[in-house]
C-alpha cells in the first residue's frame, strides 16, 4: 500500500493526485484535509487542519520549517494522525504533495517518500532539507523547458514527468454547445475574492464577442469544463500546474495571467510558456484593443503544447512512486 499526501490548498493537488494514483498498481490512500473523493483511492484518511489558529505562533522555527505554529492544536493531532497511520498501516512509501513538515516527519518515522516539487525559487533551507530527505522527487514538468538551478544538486533522484493533466488521454470534444470566442477558469487556490473579476467587464466591452467565464470568482465552477476547453477560440487562465496542465492536453491558444503565489510560482511557470512561445503571457488583465488583437490572431495560433508533454505523464509519476515503494 502508498500513502499520498495531498494538501488541502485549491483544487490542483487533488485533481494531480487523483490523475497519478489511477495508475498506480496498488491500493493508494489518500491523506488530506480536502474534500477527496475518487475511486483512483481505496480509502481516503481525513486528517485535521493545522492552520485554524486566527494567531499561529512561530509558525517556522526560527526559519527551519515552513509551517509548524507553536502549541498549535490541529497541528498536534494532524502529525498524531500520520504517526497512527504509519505504525498500523505500514506504507511501503508515502507520495507528498506538498509539504515540507510532513516529508521530513514521514522520514523520521523511517517512511520512504516522494516530494512532489513546484516550480518558482525553491533554494530555502526548508525546501531544500526536504528534497535532501527524499528519495524521490516528481518534477511535474518538462525537463527541456525548465530546470531550475536549486534542483540541479538533486537531479540524481529527479523525475521530470511533464505536465500532469486529468484530462490526459481523453478525445478531444469540440462541439457548439460549449463554444465561447473567449473562456475564462479561475481556479480555487487563493485569489482575490473581492471586487468584480474584470472578465466580468469583457462581454460589455467587445458585444460582438461570446465570453464565458467559469470558476469560483463567477459563481459558475463546473467539475468538467473539459468540452469548454476543447471549444473556446482562447482560453484564459491563470498559470497554476494543474490549470497549463488541462490547457496543454487540450491544445488550445491560451492567455496566462499569473497570479501572485509564494516563491513566485507562477510567474516562474508563466515566464517558462512566454519563453518557450506556448502562450500568451500578461501581467495585468489586457485592454479592450488588446484583447480584439489577440482573439483575432487566435485562429492562426498554433502553440506546439506537445511539448510541455501531457501525454503519459500521470503514468510517468506512478512508475517513478512504485519504484521508490518497490525497493
């Protein structure tokens, strides 16, 4: 049996984690505090959350950790938890996706693991302890596009599996129902839930023009927007993994507004598509003659997003976990 670890933050690590462990040849179990529930997991350990104090003390120890608040209660009995599921369920290897606190508790406890990086400036002390502690590490993007130089003294044990999209290996479905000139996905992992998302503004701006907007900022999320994605003549979305993930398997031109997120995830990850020419690529939402430029240009757009290699990276990831579970 594996364990996976997946952290409650938005809606990527879930989906990640449930595209790696169908592929995975033996009961996977999932650790979290997000709602997850997917048959790709033969039972799912809620655990508590560590980040309900209104006023965490010494969350970092003094900068060796990231997230450990002093006399914190849900802390306590989360890291209780993990140890119970260590000493009676015997993991062959644990899957972490993403902490460093539970990567190097789960090694203390004698646990083989496999961090799952993300992309940004990851040299901290704390990063880098727990890539040290690893025995693997899943780099959820192409190695031709991006290697990152605090990853370079742990490429030994590195898999750099491509983009890993849930919608891997699904036919494309193109069809007039889910048609929009402009579609726009806002994800759950933090943004600004205040104010008027100013997609909002797009449809008044150009009439002419069909725009949809789904997600959490417009009421409107939907589980499968994949038919959405295969049909709209541009896609906007933000540059998480999981978000360039499904836009890469469906092939479609897309707009990246990157969000701000700690380590400079994604403007790490949107600078990455801008200098490999796969999308567009904006710090701020574009103006009305902009976006008639760029939604007219659209049908000429022909990003070659094979390269971020989708296809068969779930795959990859799980071969990479059983190995490490194997030996």
């Amino acid at each position: 049996m594996i364990g996976y670890y997946v952290h409650h933050q938005g809606r990527g690590h879930c989906s990640r984690a449930t595209a790696i462990a169908a592929h995975i040849d033996t009961d996977v179990v999932a650790l979290t505090s997000a709602q997850l529930s997917d048959p790709a997991f033969a039972e799912v350990v809620e655990l508590d959350r560590d980040d309900a104090d209104p006023n965490p003390r010494d969350v970092d120890a003094a900068g060796l950790l990231h997230w450990a608040p002093r006399h914190d209660a849900g802390l306590r009995t989360r890291m209780a938890q993990l140890a119970h599921f260590v000493a009676e369920r015997r993991p062959a290897a644990v899957v972490v996706d993403v902490s460093v606190e539970v990567t190097l508790f789960l090694r203390l406890l004698g646990v083989p693991v496999i961090v799952m990086a993300m992309p940004g400036v990851r040299d901290d002390l704390p990063h880098q302890l727990a890539y040290r502690a690893a025995d693997a590490i899943i780099a959820p993007w192409p190695a031709e596009l991006y290697r990152p130089g605090w990853l370079t003294e742990h490429l030994s044990k590195t898999v750099f599996t491509g983009g890993i999209s849930r919608f891997d290996g699904r036919p494309a479905v193109s069809h007039q129902t889910f048609a929009a000139d402009v579609l726009v996905l806002t994800g759950a992992g933090g943004g600004d839930a205040g104010g008027t998302h100013p997609a909002a503004r797009l449809a008044d701006d150009l009439p002419d023009l069909d725009v949809v907007a789904l997600g959490p900022a417009f009421g409107t999320w939907v589980d499968d927007p994949w038919p959405f994605l295969c049909s709209a003549g541009v896609t906007v979305i933000g540059a998480g993994q999981g978000s360039v993930a499904d836009a890469a398997a469906a092939g479609r031109p897309v707009v990246v507004l990157p969000e701000d997120r700690p380590f400079a995830e994604q403007r790490t990850t949107a600078d990455t598509l801008s200098r490999s020419e796969l999308a567009t690529v904006t710090a701020s939402w574009p103006d009305t003659d902009t976006w008639r430029s760029i939604v007219d240009s659209a049908p000429a757009s022909t990003p070659d997003w094979s390269r971020w290699r989708t296809a068969g990276a779930a795959e990859r990831a799980a071969r990479a976990i059983e190995s490490v579970a194997h030996r």
